[in-house]
C-alpha cells in the first residue's frame, strides 16, 4: 500500500485576519482568530482526504504546542513515527491574513527543529512510498545537516517530493543540493521559482531554468492561473495546466491542498498531467474556504471536476 512519509514541520497556527496589515509600530483588530495545528499538517491532511496512507516522521514536542500538534495528527488518521521530545514544546507560527486573502508569517521555533539521524534512522520506507520534504524542515540546522545527509541513500523505487517552501532564498546551498539533486519532484509557487531562477524574464522562463538543473519533474504554481510542469516527456517545454476560477477566502493551505492531492494521485498511478489537474482543483477548493486545512476530501475533489471539464 501506497503511503506518504513526510519528514517536514507540524506546528501551531495562530491565524488571525485582518483588513490590512499595520504599517510598523501600528496595531490592527483582527476580525477572527484561531489556534489550529499548521505547517506540514495541511499537506498530510490533503494526502489522507484523497485517500493515500500517510505517516508523520517528522518530530515534536511536549507541552500545549505539542498537545494541539499530536491531537491533530491522530484525528487526521496519520500514523505518528517519532515518541517526541519531553524536554521542549512544539512551535508555532503567527499568520496574517488579509483582505486580498493574501498571508503573512511570523515563526517561533520548537521541537520540530531538533530533527536529528537517530530520528530519521526510525523511518523505514517502502518501495511505493513517497518521500515528501520540505524547505522549512531544512531552515532548521540540525534538521537541515540530517536530511541532506539522509537522502542520498533513498532508494530508487521512493519517490521524493521536494516543495522549498518561501523559505528558499535562506537555506543553506550546501543542504539543498542534495535534496533537489535527489528530488524526483520540485514543486514551488511563483515567487519561489523566481527566487529560484532571478534571472528570468517571465514564470515560464524560470520554470524553464529550474527545469534545466532539475532531475526530473518540476511543478511550479501560479495561484488561479493554473500550475506550470516542466518534464522529460514534455518535448515542446513547459506547459501549463489551467486553475479554476474560485472566488478565493483564504490562500492559507492552498499549495500543501495541492501537494498532498498530488501525492496522492501520483500514488494511484494516475498520469502527471492528470494529477496536476486534479491538485488544481483540490487548491481552488481549499481557498474558496476559510482556514488552513481546507483540502477537499477525494468525493469532493472528485464532484468539482466532473463539474468542470477539461
């Protein structure tokens, strides 16, 4: 059975929303808050709601932070790997969302930054499992030194699944090489590959130029536009494969929805393009929803294309 080990972060989220952010020195009133559990979370949520096994690897901690990262786990049905750390509490993150449904971090690290080998020495994988890493878990410097060391002996039959995250312009060269080198998936937003390629006239230039070191499939996407692949297999370049039109609550969770879905469909065995259709549509589901664990389960997922042709 298919499964997807994520060696990522899973934090708390303080959402808050507002109607715009406060020049410094301000102060706004937000309109609506929560305490959810975030980060990694949403892409393992997405996963499972389109029914791929999924499994947690990554660490954790003990404490208030921790009991919301842990409780979310268990009731999202993800196996949980690690017996997490008793000494330190798991992070969290402040999100601003404004009223362009745009949305603005502020992080505190925890135990999910203490991701060593012992840790990743627990996980065993699979020959169809999926690998999925994250550029926040490798911002974290002893997370960072242990994956990169860690995957160049994946096996072949593991798919890796490499998203870099906003965080990409920071991370240490020296822990990236290796991760994208083995990566058999980059998948980025449009800044990200901007920051990526900075030299590039437009998106489909930088995904282009991304393409050019990548070792094999590389997605970038691009909001209600759609998501940019570039592959092997595409002779004529990059092509992209259109969004849909939503009217968009909240972006917060919008590319984990659409990682974890094609994670997921990948794992079925459905072709890329197909499943990058189908990660569109589980995207455009989530924004049209407030919070960030939105992802559409697979029926839903499945009634919004039948609704919307190709």
């Amino acid at each position: 059975m298919p499964r997807l080990v994520s060696v990522g972060n899973v934090i708390v989220d303080i959402v808050m929303r507002v109607g715009a952010l406060p020049d410094p020195g301000g102060d706004v009133i937000a309109s609506s808050s929560e305490i959810t559990a975030g980060g990694g979370l949403n892409t393992m949520v997405a996963a499972r709601r389109d029914g791929l096994e999924v499994v947690f690897a990554g660490q954790y901690g003990t404490g208030p932070f921790g009991d919301v990262v842990h409780r979310a786990l268990v009731d999202a049905d993800v196996q949980v790997l690690q017996p997490g750390l008793t000494d330190q509490d798991s992070g969290y993150c402040v999100a601003l969302v404004d009223a362009s449904t745009e949305r603005t971090f502020v992080t505190s690290v925890g135990a999910e930054g203490r991701l060593g080998t012992p840790e990743l020495a627990r996980v065993e994988l699979r020959d169809d499992d999926t690998l999925f890493v994250s550029g926040y878990g490798l911002a974290h410097p002893e997370n960072g030194r242990a994956i990169a060391a860690w995957i160049p002996t994946i096996p072949a039959s593991v798919r890796v699944v490499f998203d870099p995250s906003p965080l990409v312009a920071t991370l240490d060269r020296q822990v990236v090489a290796p991760v994208t080198a083995r990566a058999d998936i980059v998948s980025a937003n449009a800044r990200e590959a901007r920051l990526t390629s900075p030299g590039s006239a437009d998106l489909r230039q930088a995904v282009t130029a991304m393409a050019a070191v990548a070792r094999g499939t590389v997605l970038v996407r691009d909001g209600g536009a759609g998501c940019w692949v570039a592959d092997p297999s595409l002779p004529d370049g990059p092509v992209l494969v259109p969004g849909f039109a939503v009217e968009a609550v909240d972006t917060n969770g919008a590319g984990d929805a659409h990682g974890g879905v094609l994670v997921a469909a990948l794992a079925r065995g459905e072709h890329l393009l197909d499943a990058v259709r189908r990660a569109n549509a589980a995207a455009a589901i989530a924004v049209s929803r407030p919070g960030p664990a939105t992802a559409p389960t697979r029926a839903e997922t499945d009634a919004f294309l039948a609704t919307h042709p190709a």
